[in-house]
C-alpha cells in the first residue's frame, strides 16, 4: 500500500527533568504533577486547532495544520506550565519542524518526524526550538520572536541545519516566570547574531547559517587562507552553538586568543566562545606573532 504524504506541522513536547521531580516530590505528588503538565499539554493542542497523535510516557506528540498554530500552542504550553511549576524541573521541551509526512492508521512517520523529535532532545527545559522550514513560514511577529540557536546535523541528513529558537515572554536567562521582559528588548539582546572577521584588508562577517567556516593554511581546503607556516592546513573552525560562535582548534601548534580585557587564552584541541571584540593568532602567541594576526568582532 503507498501513501501520500501531506504538510504537517508536528509538535513534540516533554516534561523535562520528570526524574527529578519524582526524586523530590515522591511517587504521588509527582505523577500528579506531570498529569496536570499533560492534560495542559493535550489541552492546548486542542484550543489551537491542533491534533494530538500519541502520548509517551510524559511526551506528547501533536501535528497542526500550519507552523503558526503549532508556535502558538508552544508559547501557550511554555507560559501555562511556568505559572504552574517553580523550577526548571518540571519544565517543558518543545521541538517543531514543518514538512512532509505520512500517515497511517493514526500515526505520523517520515523525515519531519523525526526532526521535530531530534530537536525537542536538543532543547533544554523552558525552550522552544523550531526548523527552518517552520520559521520560513511565520508571520513577521513570530519571526520577530526567534533567535538562531543552533547550527545541527538532522538524523538523514549530510549536512547541519540552523535551529531557530523561538522565546516566549518569559526572560531566557533566567527562566523565572516572575520576570517578564519586553519582545522590543528581546528582540535587540537576540536578532542579527554575526561575527566579523578582519584579516589584513579582508573583512568577512560570518553569520550562524555560514558555520562551520574554516580557517587555516590550505586555501584549497578552508573559507579563509592564513599564510603563517605555523598553522596547520586546517588549522580552526568557528561553530555556531546555543547561540555563541564558537572557535574550535584542531591544529598542532594551537590558537592563541586575546580578548579586551581578557587575559590570552591557549586553546589547543579546544573550544572556546567568542564574545565582544579581541584578537586569534594562530599557532603563536597574539602579543609576541610575526605572521599575521585575526581580530574578531562580535554582533552583540
């Protein structure tokens, strides 16, 4: 038998940290405590036009017609469960991703499946994160809301994909649900993440859908041609993680990076994140390089 397969927004959504929870409440209050988290869950898929597939355990399976009803149930289910909970354990996960998939008898499959499903596992408790095919298809208000979080290679897939993450009004810092800041305020602290990269009189701005760029000797095989013979073929690479460029050195003679007002940091097989502005030197320290020297400049 074959099927044709239709545009689903498939949502996945777990209580995290339910061990805990159990831990410190005990058996009873605890089974109490997520079945009132699930019945929000169930519930909200509902009022958004949503339709749930299946619940495991204390995850719930939804699909919704468009990404925007599905993000609008998410939001709903992460400002519920705050009011309801007073500690990151007991918080909910949300994964999202928009595309094709099959059904049979009830239940989905297919490879949007299993990204909404890979992504939930990447998310931390009080997260919404969502696929690009999602974020595509939102208004302008709820792109407003989303952060690029993550740059992740998909189960089947050869290549990494940038997460978005999409924030709700409760501040991601602190994840309380007592401080509430603005989405103006929001979107200044996370819209427009980049890197700039100046390197002789080359500048080059790096944004989290470029990663990972490569740095190093051989211009056949990296984004940016060092010509120092103390740096190895490729020599580093920057990341986009959890929201931060990240530099990774895999060279032999190491990276040197100095920050404003930060001591010099020696990373060999190492990562460490870039913030604010400063200086990479690579396979010699930044203050004492004869060849030539990266400095870095950050978005935020």
């Amino acid at each position: 038998m074959s099927y044709l397969p239709a545009q689903y927004a498939v949502l996945f959504a777990d209580v995290a940290g339910s061990s805990s929870l159990y831990g410190n409440l005990g058996d009873t209050h605890a089974k109490a405590s997520i079945d009132k988290l699930m019945a929000l869950m169930l519930d909200t898929t509902g009022q958004h036009g949503g339709r749930v597939i299946k619940t495991i355990g204390d995850e719930v399976m939804a699909c919704f017609e468009g990404p925007e009803s599905a993000c609008l149930a998410a939001l709903t289910m992460q400002r519920e469960c705050a009011r309801a909970s007073n500690s990151p354990a007991g918080r909910l996960r949300i994964g999202i991703a928009f595309g094709p998939a099959l059904e049979d008898r009830g239940d989905l499959f297919g490879d949007t499946v299993n990204a909404a499903a890979a992504i939930t596992h990447i998310a931390r408790a009080g997260q919404i994160l969502i696929n690009p095919d999602t974020f595509r298809q939102l208004p302008s208000a709820l792109c407003k809301q989303c952060q690029a979080f993550d740059q992740v290679p998909l189960k089947g897939k050869e290549q990494a994909h940038l997460i978005y993450r999409l924030l709700w009004e409760t501040c991601p810092e602190t994840q309380s649900a007592t401080t509430v800041i603005s989405l103006d305020e929001v979107n200044l602290r996370m819209h427009g993440l980049s890197i700039t990269l100046t390197l002789g009189d080359q500048t080059i701005t790096i944004q989290p859908e470029d990663t990972p760029y490569l740095i190093g000797r051989d211009p056949s095989r990296v984004h940016l041609h060092v010509d120092t013979p103390l740096a190895s073929r490729e020599h580093c690479q920057l990341l986009f993680r959890r929201g931060k460029f990240v530099l990774a050195d895999h060279s032999t003679n190491g990276t040197y990076v100095s920050g404003i007002d930060q001591p010099e940091i020696y990373l060999r097989r190492e990562e460490l994140p870039l913030t604010g502005a400063g200086r990479i030197a690579l396979g010699e320290s930044v203050e004492q390089a004869s060849g030539p020297l990266l400095f870095y400049s950050t978005s935020l």
